[in-house]
C-alpha cells in the first residue's frame, strides 16, 4: 500500500476524492473516518502523538499527507476514532487546532490563509471557559516556545549514536538491534556513525529537535565546544541517554562533564544507585539490561528446543578475552606509598569477600583504618584505585577457569589471548580465535554449557547471558541479585558463589551427566528469555520511559 485512504460520510457513498495537504489542513473533517495507511509510515513520521488529547488522526494524518497521496472514499455510515474531532469548541480541540497553527505557519503564510485561521481561533478561544488562557496558548504555539516543542518533540525521531568496534563490535551490535527494534514498533530513528562521520560532523544537529538521544557507552556526550565552557549536546535537543556497561566510576570524567539533560541507562541496579548518589549532575540513572538476540533460524521466537544430542559440539565454553591481572598489579606497585598501601588492602577485601560490591569494599577498607571522606572524595579515590577493582576481576576469571582445568574439565574459550595464560598448555584449555557476537552465537547453539562470569556486577544482568539462553545453552555464572530475581537457580540456569569455587566441579560433572536436565534447564531458560529478553522488549520499555510524561488518556 503506498497511500492514505479515509473512509468518510463527507462524500456519496462510493465517490472518491483526492484531498490535498491544503484542503486537510483547512478542514479536519476529512480525516473523520477509519483510516489506512502504510504499514512502515509510523517508523517514517512518527507515530500517533499522544501529547494532544483531541484530533489525534487529523494531526497524523497532516504529516503522512506530505508524503503519501490521500484518497477520501465516501461510505454510508463510518465510526470516527477521533478523539474531540469535529467542529464544536472544547478545550482538548482548541488546543491541538492552535498547535497545528503553530506547526504549519508557513504554509498558511504561503497561501493566504494564516489570518483567517487566526482569527478563527481567536474567536474559539472567546468561547472557551478562560478566554485568556485560550489566547495565551495560541500566543505560544505560534512563537514556538518550549510549550509547543513539548508537542512536536513527542514524534520526531530517535537519534541513536554508533562507531565503537569495542569488544568486538558489541556496542555497535546494540545500537543496531534498538535501531531496529524501535522502528519496528513505529519509533522513526536517526542513526549517526561517529567512527565513520568524525565529531565535527555532529555540529550539523545544533539547533536540532529529537526525542531522544541514545548512545551506548559513548564519550560523545561530553563533547565540549570550542569554548570548552559549552557542552555540544546542550544544543541540541532531545533528553539523552548513555547506556552504559562498566560501573559509573570508572567514566567518571565523561559522566561529570555531560550535558544538562542528561540521564543514564545501566544493566546493573547497584550502579543506579551509585550513579543516583555520587553524580549529581544527571537527570537519572535507570536500570536497563542490553537484550538477547535470536540465533538467524529462530529468530521469528518460535517455541522449538534444540536437542543436545544431535545438535551440541562442546561440553562448556567461555567467550570472553584473557589478561593478566599481575600486569595490573605491576601498576599499582607504581603508585605512592598510600595509595599503594590502600590498593594493597582493597584487594585483599576483594578477594576475602568477593560478594560484596567493589564500593562496599572499598569503604570497608577505609573504615578499617579510620579513613572517613566525603562523597566528592570518595569517588575520586574509588576512581583512582579502579586497577585494583580491575586486578581483583581478572584473578577471579583466571581462577574460575583454572578450577575447571585442575579438576579435568575440557573448556573451550575463544581469544587467541588465552595463549598468554599460565595454564595455555593445559591439556584441558582449548583456544580458539577470538568471535565477533555473530559468531559467538553459532557457538553458543553448539554448547551445553555456556560458563559466564560477572566483572563485578554483583546486581547486573548482561546479554552474554541472556544469548546463551536464547540458544538453548545452560546458562552457569557467579551470582547476581537481579539474575536470582529474573531465574530461579538449578531450574533456569546454574548459579555458583565465587566464595566456594570448590564446590564448582562437582556441579558440573554432575550436569553434563544428566543430559536431560540440560535439556530442560535450556528449555526453561529459552523461554524465559524469549518472553521479556528481546531487543523489542527493550524498545517497549524505552518507549516508555520516553512516555512518562504524556496527558492521561481519555475514558
């Protein structure tokens, strides 16, 4: 279909007419009736706007009529769908007949028509309840004040920011899926490459309106102009939005040097909070994981189970990249006899307590030796002993998997650095090249077990996990609060603690024994996944967030 249709009493029944943007714009009646447009025209112009409470149709149809025809077709009896449509005088109509004077100016200067619709609604407005108030709105919606943009901002686009290649074009990965996943629930999105464009081509959206500015784990947002006194997203509008994927911490210096309008988005609660507490410059920090992605064959989320059997090539496999945390401790040894004092305890914390946040143990440390400091100091030490926070996640991830192999467990893992290990000529350690997601996909469909491994996301649910889910592969992961919320333990998946990695071996033995419970761990893990962990889902939500300020809808 590639035009609009109106089935409307305006017209004998059977009689058709071509309605101009002009003729629509001069007389709602034409979009009273049940209307059909193309299937992609939300994601082109923007949905229905639900910041006006009458007149919703006619408003669409002012912006789909600019880029499709618009054919009336006359019928005998036709319901109106519109919300206060028609000619009578009420607040609700009033108000969207002035913003649609304010939007479309121009084009009523271009053809002689401004006046007399101003002076129509100068005469509504005296009918009106507060005549004065009436007019004041008209006054606004012609000037364009912030009151009008409250309007016009709710349908455009989306802008998403893409261009970091890090860990493995993961973060591209995600702006493509929440591009994708928003338009196809109608969202128009705009996507900007940083990587290929460069930052100087950012200035063209000054003076721009979006609904919304998303970047994931960007440095874009703290941009300053030539000034360095003025942030360059603070002129542009739109609220943005900095998915990030470490903890807040360590981006300290791009968070504090954000925009006014600025919020975050993060797949850990604790960082919420954090974030909420320490950096006072931002709107929000709001918990909001990164989605799983369908495997190619099962992408429509069709309820099949693949069958370990016939389809699985590995016992466990770990993707993830291998670093020596003794590098890091390198590091610290050069730091001044303080801090290297404190680091030297944190860790010990760390390690000691590996259940606790990398914020609890850091003030434990400092409470252990009486160090009390205020929140500005607080997190500029957190933020310079982070080698430390870095040191005690890779010795973990080293120990996890150096258990598996003491105890003759085959692991798969897929990085050439691996190679580089202590153990890279275990019998039991399998390297492989390192994949992009596509590929780590494939790989997941081909494991019974997918083994993850926090970096210290004690509250965070990652896509790693969420993947391996929606490829039938038992998910096995340290603990995370919001993971023993999301899945029940030994039903969805399997759970071990980081304090008690000698329990581990047994449990998976005992696993990859019971090729039925896989099965069903899998299954259950699938479905689970599928029904609230896919990027439409994430969309949904988003657009929610975006939607929290819309006038209640009408009974």
């Amino acid at each position: 279909m590639d035009e609009l249709i109106c089935y409307t009493t305006c017209l004998p029944e059977h009689s058709q007419k071509d309605i101009s943007f002009l003729e629509l714009l001069l007389d709602d009646n034409w979009a009273n009736g049940r209307i059909e447009y193309p299937e992609t025209l939300p994601a082109e112009i923007g949905g229905i706007n639900y910041k006006l409470t009458a007149k919703r149709n006619y408003e669409f149809l002012l912006r789909a009529v600019q880029k499709y025809p618009f054919k009336a077709i006359g019928v005998s009896s036709a319901p109106v769908s519109d919300h206060c449509s028609g000619s009578s005088v009420n607040w609700d109509s009033y108000r969207t007949d002035a913003y649609i004077a304010g939007k479309y100016q121009k084009e009523l200067l271009s053809s002689g028509y401004f006046n007399p619709v101003i002076e129509t609604l100068l005469n509504d407005a005296s009918r009106l309840p507060n005549p004065k108030e009436a007019s004041a709105w008209l006054e606004q919606m012609i000037s364009r004040t912030d009151a009008y943009y409250d309007i016009d901002d709710y349908t455009r686009p989306v802008l998403i920011y893409r261009g970091s290649d890090t860990c493995y074009n993961t973060l591209n990965q995600f702006a493509d899926e929440l591009t994708a996943a928003l338009r196809s629930c109608g969202q128009p999105v705009e996507v900007f490459d940083v990587e290929k464009e460069g930052n100087q081509a950012l200035t063209r959206y000054i003076g721009c309106h979006f609904k919304a500015i998303i970047g994931i784990q960007t440095y874009v947002f703290s941009i300053m102009m030539q000034d360095n006194k003025t942030n360059l997203h603070d002129l542009i509008t739109g609220p943005k939005y900095n998915l990030i994927l470490d903890h807040p911490a360590w981006l300290k210096e791009h968070i504090e040097h954000g925009p006014a309008d600025y919020y975050l988005l993060t797949h850990d609660r604790n960082y919420c909070a954090f974030a909420r507490h320490y950096y006072k410059n931002i709107k929000d920090c709001l918990y909001f994981p990164p989605a799983g992605i369908l495997p190619k064959q099962d992408s429509a989320g069709q309820d099949t189970v693949l069958h370990p059997q016939t389809e699985k090539q590995y016992d466990i496999t770990f993707i993830g990249s291998y670093r020596d945390y003794r590098e890091r401790l390198a590091a610290i040894c050069s730091y001044d006899r303080t801090h290297r004092f404190l680091s030297a305890h944190y860790i010990h914390r760390m390690r000691q307590y590996p259940n606790e946040t990398a914020e609890q143990s850091l003030r434990h440390t400092l409470n252990g030796y009486g160090i009390k400091l205020d929140d500005h100091d607080f997190l500029n030490l957190f933020f310079e002993l982070r080698q430390a926070c870095f040191c005690i996640m890779l010795y973990f991830r080293e120990k996890v998997i150096r258990t598996l192999l003491d105890a003759g467990i085959d692991i798969h893992v897929y990085s050439e650095s691996w190679r580089k290990s202590p153990f890279s000529d275990h019998p039991c350690l399998h390297c492989h090249p390192a994949l992009n997601m596509e590929e780590s996909l494939d790989v997941m469909q081909k494991s019974l077990i997918s083994l993850n491994i926090m970096s210290w996301h004690k509250d965070g649910l990652t896509e790693r996990v969420l993947n391996s889910m929606l490829c039938h592969s038992v998910v096995l992961s340290d603990r995370s609060v919001i993971l023993e919320e999301e899945f029940i333990d030994k039903e969805d998946l399997i759970l071990f603690d980081l304090q008690q990695l000698d329990l581990l071996p047994s449990q998976i033995k005992e696993l990859l024994a019971d090729g039925s419970r896989l099965e069903q761990l899998a299954d259950r893990s699938y479905k689970k996944a599928v029904r609230r962990h896919l990027w439409h889902h994430r969309a949904e939500h988003l657009l929610a967030i975006l939607h929290t300020d819309i006038p209640a809808q009408p009974v």
